[in-house]
C-alpha cells in the first residue's frame, strides 16, 4: 500500500471515528462497534455508491437508525439515492414509505 493510499485510509477512518462519535452523543445509534461493521461498505475513501454483498451483509447487522446516520453523513445531497440503493440492493427490511 502506498504511503497516499494509507494516509487517505487514516483520514477516511477518522472521519468515519468522529461520525461515530456524533451519533452516539445524539444518541440515534447505540451499536458500539459500527465502525468495525461498516468497513466494507467504504471504498475509495468514502460510502459505496452501490453496495457489495459484504456490505449488505454488514448494513443488516445495523439499526435503521445507525443506516441512516452513515449514509446521510457520508452522501449529503446524494443521500436519498443511496437509500433507495442501499434498501433494494440489500433486500432491506423497512416500514412502508421510509425515509431517513
């Protein structure tokens, strides 16, 4: 791994280590170690677009709660989009009509 690609890895798990922090002080997440289950839905530095089968694997183990935190934060704008991906990608279970 190149000294770039590593210090870009350091960067993107602080972000995601303060983001944590954050929802756990607004208390919308209460899973302690979403930071180890959420690992394999960040490549190249931020939220897959479109998530691999790990990353289902690894958003199923989250509340909705916790879902929507992440990808809110890491979409912004983009962030509906995401949702809906993430929901029919990964066969996510979720209320009639839910929003983030």
């Amino acid at each position: 791994m190149s000294s770039l690609a590593r210090r870009m890895r350091q960067a993107l798990v602080g972000l995601l280590i303060i983001s944590l922090a954050l929802i756990q002080v607004n208390g919308t997440c209460d899973d302690n170690a979403l930071l180890d289950k959420i690992v394999p839905c960040v490549s190249s530095g931020t939220v897959q677009a479109k998530p691999s089968p790990k990353c289902c694997t690894a958003i199923k183990s989250i509340t909705l709660a916790c879902f929507c935190s992440l990808i809110t934060s890491a979409t912004g704008s983009q962030s509906p989009k995401t949702v809906q991906t993430y929901i029919k990608d990964c066969t996510l279970k979720v209320p009639p009509h839910f929003k983030c």
